[in-house]
C-alpha cells in the first residue's frame, strides 16, 4: 500500500470520463488498497480513482465515523439505477476542492448496481449519507464535481480561487496534490 497525491481543482483530469474495469486484476486490487489508505490519511468518506488521477470506473468509501453502520466498501463500475424524486440536502465537501463546503440537494435516495471486489454483482438501497456519498462519486468517474451543483456564481468564484492558487504554485492545472495546496494557503 503506498499513499498517492490527490489531485485538486482546476486539475483538467477531474473533468475526465472514467473507464470501466475491464478485469479485476492485481493491479485494480493495488489501486484499491491505494485508495482506502488516501483516503484515511486526508481524512475522507469517499474516493473516486481519479481523484487519484486514474480513470477508472472505482470507489472506496467507508462511512462507518460518520454513521453507525458503515463499513469500508468498494464499489467497481458503479451504477445509479434508480432515483427518487424525494430530494435531500447534505453539506457536501470534496478532497479534490479543500475546505470548500457547500449545500448540495440531490435525490434522497438511489438504487445502485455495482462489483464488488471479487467481481461479484451486487444491488444496493442507498439513503441518507450514503445516497449523497455515492452520488458525488459517480458524479467524478463521469467528470462531475459537487460545485457542478451549486449556483454558477459560486461555482465561478470558487474555480477563481483555486485557478489562482494554482497558477501562483505553478502547478497550472496539472498538480501533484494536497501539500502545495495547502503550503500555498498558509502563504495567504
Ligand atoms: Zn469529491
């Protein structure tokens, strides 16, 4: 297991479409383990391979500090099948857009079809957190982020900042994660 950079905003990767997993292989299973450990370290809740800057069709989410019930799950090539017209709103964040929180209102809750890890094709009912948790990261293997969501205003003052950070770090929207962020923030 080693810890990978999470990509940040407005690295152009995030708008990518990722693929399925054709076969779940070693590499798919290196890529997972990746994942959940990136994810505990940044802390998250959930996390698309591409925030890792691979384009493939995986999730990790482990819900289990926020709710009682949770475990860590992996979701490949995970698909939104049905959608209720119940909506919801959660605050929602993103380790690919730090310390930006926003209202976000999106179905209450979703029926997804998805492989586990050993490829086996499972159903599942998602509300309350889960069903904000899955539905923001289907949005990224479709090149959809959270502040899609939100009013184009906000959107645009968001992009604004992050465009900026970026460009004084030099990273230009290809960046290699977190840290320079972060050291860019402390600079003000
Ligand atoms: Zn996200």
């Amino acid at each position: 297991m080693a810890l990978r950079d999470i990509i940040i905003l407005p690295d152009k990767r995030l708008r990518k479409v990722s693929k399925p997993v054709a076969r779940i292989d070693e590499d798919i299973r290196a890529l997972v383990a990746d994942m959940f450990e990136t994810m505990y370290d940044a802390p998250g809740i959930g996390l698309a391979a591409i925030q890792l800057g691979v384009p493939q069709r995986v999730v990790t989410m482990d819900l289990s500090k926020k709710e009682d019930h949770g475990e860590p799950a992996v979701f490949i090539n995970p698909e939104i099948v049905w959608s209720s017209e119940e909506r919801s709103v959660y605050e929602e964040g993103c380790l690919s857009i730090p310390d930006i929180h926003e209202d976000v209102e999106r179905p209450a809750r979703v029926k997804i079809r998805y492989l586990d890890l050993d490829g086996t094709l499972k159903e599942a009912e998602a509300d309350g957190l889960f069903a904000t948790c899955i539905q923001h990261e289907v949005d990224h293997l479709n090149g959809v982020l959270f502040i899609d969501h939100i009013s184009k205003l906000k959107r645009d003052r968001i992009v604004k900042k992050f465009t900026k950070v970026a460009k004084r770090t030099g990273l230009r929207g290809e960046g290699r994660g977190e840290g320079a962020y972060s050291q860019a923030q402390t600079r003000g």
